[in-house]
C-alpha cells in the first residue's frame, strides 16, 4: 500500500479537473490513501478538506461529483478488488447520490447481496447496510410523483420481504414510503416475531428525527405490543436507547433520554381500554405502578 504527503494534492487542489478527480477516488477505493483516510477520519472528511482547500471551491466540487458519476457508471461492483473499497465507494455514493450509482447499486443487491463477492458474513453484512443506506438516500421520502426508478425500489423492498436479512429494513422502508399501514398483518407479525429484528428497528426510526411521525408509529407498536402482552420487550428496547415508557392522566407517553415527553397516539379502541383499566387502578388506590409489566392487561 502507498500513501502520499498531502502536498501531493497540489494539482487537484489548484487546477481541479475531471480527471484528476476521477484518478483521485479511484485511488481512494483501491486502498492506497488508506494512511491518511485513517489519519484524517474517513474518505468523506478528506474529500471534503481538500475541496476546502481547492482554488475555486465551486469548479472542485462540480469536478468531483462529475468524476464520482463517471466512476458510479463505470465501475463493476462485482470487479471491486475488496470489502474496503467497495464500502468507501458505497459511502461517496451514499452521501452524493450520483443517479447511476442508484442502478448500480439496486442491481447488485438484487442479483448478488455481496454473498458472492465476499466470504466473510460479517463483511457481507456491513456491505449490505451499506448499500441499503444508499438506496435510502435516493428516496428519504416517496417522490410526488412516482418515477420508474422509485417503483423499482418500491418493487425490490417488497421482494425482499421474505428475506430475514432484508425484512426489518423493508417493513420501515415501506412504511415510511406509505407503501404499508403500520396496521399491516405483515408488520404485526414482524413485531411478534424476535428474531425478525423489526421491533428494534421500528423504534429506532420512531424516536429518530421525525418526532411528530414518531408518535404515531410508536403508538401503535405500543397497542400492538399491549395487545400481545409484549411490553416488557418494547421497554427493553426503549431503555437501550435511555427511553422510558411513562403513564399519563390522559394516555400514554415515551420520555426520552433528553427529558422531552411523546405522548402517544393510540388507536381509540386501545385508548378506550386503557382508560377503563387505569380507572379500575385508581379505584383500587394503586397511584403508582413501577412498570407496566405490573398491570394484567389481559
């Protein structure tokens, strides 16, 4: 493995082209400026500063997203001499969103999966979120209106249902797509299922940056978990990421790590039992309980 001084840079830096650009994340991928990414904090971090450092910052950036395109159309992800470089590449991808690194990448995941590539399951499995973490990029949200490239993704998370890999990340996906109902039979059973993945993974999406969509997913995985006396299972995952579940005069609500409280939208039926059984506990002269887990709800 090579390395370079970081005036080596002198002719990107200066007179930014294409080209240079191109041979510069070529290298980057292949491995030889894994001394100073490491040293630096990542491909990203390096990219960046040397575009800060460009003579003409504005021509820099055009050059590199240019060169990254041209790279995304050409490359063969299947020929990626290594894990490394493919993760790098799948990062560059990820943060820019070249439009042919989204066909690239949709085509590998659906044929290969890395299974081929790469015999190390853990590799494969970094390589894999990797890969399904660019695709979201390209579609945070559903389009308004829906392209072919959007019904393809659409068309390849539900494909991917069936797959145990795939499943957790293509229920939210799809949800969050409002291609699937929270109510969905397919997400009750994911959320019942343990080894599916999907309780975590929904909860971590709920108390992410949409707060107000949030409310919403979390109350009905609460009514799910409610109803299929589970709740010891949802406070386990809200307390790994330092969130407790809190009862309400009116409700129910999440209290973050932070202090700030999400009270729960719950579907009326279940608001409806709630009420009634909190007004039987009351009755009983029981004003606090310590956990959910106390009550019967049953």
């Amino acid at each position: 493995m090579t390395d370079l001084n970081w005036d080596d840079n002198y002719e990107l830096k200066h007179s930014p082209t294409v080209d240079l650009w191109e041979d510069e994340i070529r290298h980057i991928c292949s491995g030889s400026r894994e001394g100073v990414l490491r040293r630096i904090g990542g491909a990203q971090e390096y990219i960046r500063v040397l575009l800060l450092e460009s003579a003409d910052t504005a021509q820099g950036n055009a050059a590199y997203l240019k060169a990254l395109e041209r790279v995304a159309a050409t490359v063969q992800l299947t020929n990626v001499q290594s894990a490394y470089g493919l993760g790098i590449l799948l990062e560059l991808i990820a943060a820019n969103t070249p439009p042919l690194g989204f066909v690239k990448i949709l085509g590998h995941l659906d044929r290969w999966e890395f299974s081929i590539d790469y015999e190390d399951p853990g590799e494969q499995k970094r390589l894999r979120e990797l890969a399904l973490y660019a695709l979201q990029q390209y579609y945070p949200v559903a389009p308004p209106e829906e392209n072919s490239a959007f019904k393809s993704y659409v068309g390849f998370l539900n494909r991917k249902l069936d797959d145990p890999r795939f499943r957790s990340h293509c229920i939210r996906r799809l949800i969050e797509l409002r291609k699937l109902q929270l109510d969905d039979s397919l997400v009750a059973e994911a959320l019942s299922d343990q080894q599916s993945g999907a309780l975590d993974e929904l909860v971590r999406a709920a108390l992410g940056p949409r707060k107000n969509e949030g409310r919403n997913w979390l109350g009905a995985i609460f009514a799910h978990c409610m109803t299929n006396q589970t709740l010891p299972r949802l406070e386990s995952v809200l307390n790994a990421r330092g969130a407790t579940i809190v009862h309400l005069s009116n409700g129910v609500g999440i209290r973050l790590s932070n202090g700030v409280l999400l009270e729960l939208l719950l579907p009326p039926n279940v608001e409806h039992y709630m009420w009634m059984r909190w007004t039987d506990v009351e009755r009983q002269g029981l004003q606090k309980l310590a956990s959910f887990e106390a009550i019967n709800w049953s």
